[in-house]
C-alpha cells in the first residue's frame, strides 16, 4: 500500500547520502520527478548515476534520507511491482535462450499473457532468428535488445534505464526509441549522449559528485548557451562548474 508521498510526485529522493565503506557516491541527494515525467539524469563519470539507480530499485538501500517510488518503499512489493529496470551492462541469463529468458521474467513478473508478449518483443526488437540461441552466445548488442525487452515485458508504470542505448546499431536505437515513447508511465534515463536525452525525455536532472546541480527542461539548457553553441558545450561547463 501506498504509504506517503508528496501529490503528483513519481520518484523522490530527500536528502539522501550513500557512500560504498569510506567512498562516497551521493551527498544529500534530493529532487522529485512527477508521474508520466521524461527525465534524464546527466553527470559526468562517477557522479552517482547508477548508484541513483540502484537506490531507486531497492537493490542498495540509502545511509541516510527518504526514497519513495509512487509514494512505497522502493523495496516493498508495491515498489517492485511497478518499476522495471535496466542495470548498466546488464547480463541475462547466459544458459537460458532468448525465448525462455523473457518467458521465465515475463512469468515472475506475472505477466498475464506471456507467450504473446515474448512475440512481441522477438518481433518488435528483431530477436526471432535467436529466439532459441543461448544468450552467452548472443552479440553485445543483442544482448541488450533482450535485457530492454525484460525490462519492458510487465509493462512498468516507472521505468528505470541506465544508458539504454548502448551497443545498439542506429535502426534498433530508432526502434527502441520508439517503443519507449508508446510507453505511457514515468521514464529516467541515465545517459552521457545528449542527442539520447533529447530524443528520449524532455527534462534533466545534472548531478556531479553525488551532489544536485541542475535542474530543468532541455529547452531551457540549450538556451543556456548561445544560438550557435551545441548544447554538450553547454553541459559540460556546468558539470566542470565554468557556469
Ligand atoms: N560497488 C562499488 N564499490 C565501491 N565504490 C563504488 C561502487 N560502485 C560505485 N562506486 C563509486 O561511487 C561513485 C559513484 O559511482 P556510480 O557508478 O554511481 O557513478 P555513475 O554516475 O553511474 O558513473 P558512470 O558515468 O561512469 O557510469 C564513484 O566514485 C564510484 O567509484
Ligand atoms: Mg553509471
């Protein structure tokens, strides 16, 4: 059951710290995302992206501070129930086939219609020629086509990417995009390719050094800059701290 949460708030982080033993990776982290919210999360390397993450899902738990997803625990069963989530290089089941890895998550998720969803996204992601291959087999790239299809299959309210389109060839990263964008629900991608996050959201928040930095809509990032400028530019003085 829902338990607290501010109104029309999807994902919020108050005040949170983690460090990993003496290594810190965020440093009273807060910001709010509202329900049916595009966001990225931008930050240079190291700046607490995953662990953001990781957090979200439950899968490492804050020092100190507050997470709520949609008002639970992001390790309740009402969080978990809700939230699909793809890890930074993630890694299906190696000895299981494509077809058995999205049947197997697909019925853990309780997915009513298993059989017709696992075609769906053999189909939708170009997977039916390796439907039956071994996934330690399977090339890097489709290996991720797999991993964005089992964070899919139970049709998450909440959808947590971290850098989704990775390895992809340039038609499959234009059918991802596409099928991220029919999903309705609250999307946060974490990526270091601005012409992803644009494509795939229409706000950002920018963190460095587990600490909040910006936050805002892309439209108001680029215009940050001059007409001219591209808007990496633009980012990276933020994140180095030049503006
Ligand atoms: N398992 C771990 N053990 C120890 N330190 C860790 C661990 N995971 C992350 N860190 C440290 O925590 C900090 C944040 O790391 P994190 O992976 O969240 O950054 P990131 O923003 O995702 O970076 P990248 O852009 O390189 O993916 C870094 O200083 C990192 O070295
Ligand atoms: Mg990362």
């Amino acid at each position: 059951m829902a338990s607290s949460g501010r109104p029309g708030a999807c994902i919020e982080l108050t005040h949170v710290s983690k460090s990993y033993g003496k290594v810190p990776a965020l440093n009273d982290l807060s910001f709010d995302i509202p329900v049916g919210g595009r966001y990225s999360l931008l930050g240079p390397n190291g700046a607490g992206k995953s662990t953001t993450l990781k957090l979200l899902i439950g899968s490492l738990r804050p020092d100190t501070g507050n997470i709520r997803i949609l008002g639970s625990s992001p390790d309740s069963r009402d969080s978990k129930a809700v939230v699909g989530y793809l890890p930074e290089d993630a890694l299906p089941y190696r000895m299981l086939s494509v077809r058995e890895n999205l049947e197997y998550i697909g019925a853990l998720r309780g997915v009513p219609d298993v059989k017709g969803r696992t075609d769906f996204f053999l189909d939708e992601l170009d997977l039916r020629q390796y439907e039956k291959a071994n996934v330690g087999r399977l090339s890097r790239g489709n290996t991720q086509k797999l991993a964005i299809a089992l964070a899919l299959i139970h049709s998450p309210k909440v959808l947590l990417l971290d850098e989704p389109l990775n390895y992809l060839d340039i038609p499959t990263q234009e059918k991802v995009i596409g099928l991220l964008d029919r999903l309705e629900g609250t999307h946060l991608v974490s990526t270091h390719i601005m012409s992803i996050a644009n494509r795939l959201t229409d706000s950002v928040i920018m963190i460095s050094k587990g600490m909040f930095l910006w936050e805002g809509t892309i439209e108001e990032l680029r215009n940050r800059g001059s007409p001219e400028e591209p808007i990496e530019k633009v980012v990276a003085r933020m994140m180095t701290g030049a503006s």
